[in-house]
C-alpha cells in the first residue's frame, strides 16, 4: 500500500468534496482538512475532514487507506452523531 498511499491521500484532499459527496451520497458545501493527530493516544489517522453538507449539518469525515494485504484489515464503517 505504500506506493499508493501518497498518491490516494494526495487525490482525496485535491477533490475531498467531490469524494465526500460520492462516499456519503450526499452535497458537500464546504470541506476543511484537520489534524490527523489523534489525542487520546500517541495514533495519527490517514486523513480527517470537516464537511457542511447541504442541509447545513457538519459532519466528520476519517478517512484511512489500506491495501488488500494490510492487517488488521479494517470494515467500512458509517456512523452518524446524531
């Protein structure tokens, strides 16, 4: 995954909105990238976005890359704060 890793995180902060509205079905009005430094233990996430969707709701968009070989192997998992 590594010599892909750079490439997708590069993509997907050039075009957040686009893929944010493509993964969450959903219009994304503005996106903002954050720190990808997780406080609660010395861990870094691939990439953390907050989105302002169509309704005006902001969201949290955590985003992490992963090859088929990459263990553990991680689920696709949408949750909402609501």
């Amino acid at each position: 995954m590594a010599s892909t890793d750079s490439p997708l995180k590069n993509f997907t902060r050039h075009f957040i909105k686009d893929v944010a509205a493509w993964l969450l079905q959903r219009t994304v009005l503005a996106a903002k990238e954050l720190t990808t430094e997780l406080a609660s233990e010395p861990l870094y996430a691939d990439l953390l976005f907050e989105l302002t969707l169509d309704d005006g709701q902001d969201v949290l968009l955590h985003l992490e890359f992963q090859g088929r070989s990459s263990k553990p192997s991680m689920a696709l998992t949408l949750k909402s704060t609501k």
